[in-house]
C-alpha cells in the first residue's frame, strides 16, 4: 500500500491520546479560554482534562470510550499509540514536525497523555469528569460550558461520517456551549489530508442556527495542508 498517495489509513475511529499543550496549541488557546467549565468531545484518552482538572479548572470529558474500566482503556492506547507511530514512520516526510522535533518525541508524548488520563481516570472524583457519550447526543443541559472542543473527529473521517452527522454534530456542540462561549473544532482535513467538500454549506447552517464562525490559526503545524481551525461562538439566549 503507497501511504504516500493515499494519506493516512485508519479504520474506524482511532483512539487519540494528546496533551494539555497540544490542546492549547493546536485551539489556539488563552488563559482566558481556559477559565472553564470545559468540555472536550471525543478526546479518547488524551489528557487535557486531566491537566485542566488538576489546575483546579471544571473540566469534562465525553466518549463513549469512557465505558471501558482503565486497565482495558490503557491497553488499548498502548497499541493504538504502537500502531499509530508505526503508520506515521512510514509518512513521516509528509508531516512537519516543527512542533513535536522527531517521531520519537511524538510517541513519548502519547504515552505520557496516556498515563496522565489513565491516573485521573482512576481517581476517586473522575466519574463525574468523563462521561461515556458520543455526537450527535451529549448528555449535558443546554448551555452549560464556556469552552467545546473537538480534537480529531469532525471532518477527519469524512469518509465515515456524512454532511447530515456533521451538521448534527456542530448543531448539539453548539446547544451545550454558553452564548458568548466557543466551540473549537480541529483539524478540518480528513485522513487523505483533503479540504471538507461541505464546508461551505456547513458553515452557512452553523450561521444560520445563530452563530459567528470564524477560521483561525491553529498553532500546531503537523498535518498536511492544515493551517487553521473552526470557532464557533453562539450567541442569543439558551
């Protein structure tokens, strides 16, 4: 198989396990941004909640991976993580790694999320934390966070998930975020590291539903071709 030609192959939904850094980097975020409550969507076993938690920041976490006892999901990231750096070496030109240094820095940096969310998972006040949920339907009050992210799901597997799920998808991250607050959504490539052919359309409903959008700079050059993120910042009453 040419990985070259054909980007980055991954069946099904790949568990992602990133750091508090890369969240603030790749969301361009601000101390202002992470005042909380937070909510990140679909974040696997990464540890931004773990590290906002552990700063005494409200912060939540919701996949469906959360129904897993720690053990079994440490299991799994451990050969996700070996799985992953074994494709990645193999496109490894194709990246820019200006922010990670080599393939070897990125491999200890996934093992070190790991570890951080598997130690917070286990603590004895992380059920409330990490909710076993998945788009388009979260269980959360309308309203209820200050900041949404969504790392490495939207638009990434736009081979999996068709325009109707995304817009379903924007549509229940954008009924759980305050008016006033921002959902944050990144990458917006695929696995084939190729534009979303909806987006025009997609942002024209997130308009629509009441919403400002913007396309900012991302701060963490590492795929092909992506350069900035979606924000979304509702607005009116809940």
């Amino acid at each position: 198989m040419d990985y070259k030609e054909k980007g980055y192959e991954q069946t099904g939904v790949a568990m992602t396990c990133r750091s508090f850094e890369e969240y603030v980097a790749m969301f361009a975020l601000d101390e202002a941004d992470l005042q909380g409550p937070l909510l990140d969507v679909a974040g696997g076993a990464s540890s931004f909640v773990a590290t906002a938690r552990q700063r005494g920041v409200a912060a939540f976490a919701a996949d469906p991976l959360y129904a897993m006892a720690a053990a079994d999901i440490e299991a799994y990231g451990t050969e996700e993580i070996a799985v992953s750096t074994a494709k990645l070496a193999a496109i490894r030109e194709r990246f820019d790694w200006s922010y990670y240094g080599s393939l070897e820095r990125h491999e200890a940096n996934r093992r070190q999320s790991l570890r951080l969310f598997c130690d917070d998972y286990r603590s004895p006040d992380a059920r409330a934390a990490y909710v076993p949920a998945s788009l388009p339907h979260l269980p959360f009050a309308d309203g209820t966070f200050a900041m949404v992210t969504c790392s490495h799901f939207l638009f990434l597997y736009a081979d999996q998930f068709d325009d109707a799920f995304h817009r379903a998808a924007l549509a229940e991250l954008m009924r759980v975020c305050k008016p006033g607050g921002e959902v944050r959504v990144y990458p917006l490539r695929s696995l084939r590291w190729m534009p979303y052919a909806g987006m025009d359309e997609l942002l024209a409903f997130v308009r629509g539903s009441g919403a400002d959008v913007r396309l900012p700079a991302s701060r963490l050059p590492f795929i092909p071709g992506s350069s900035e993120l979606l924000a979304i910042r509702p607005f009116g009453e809940k």
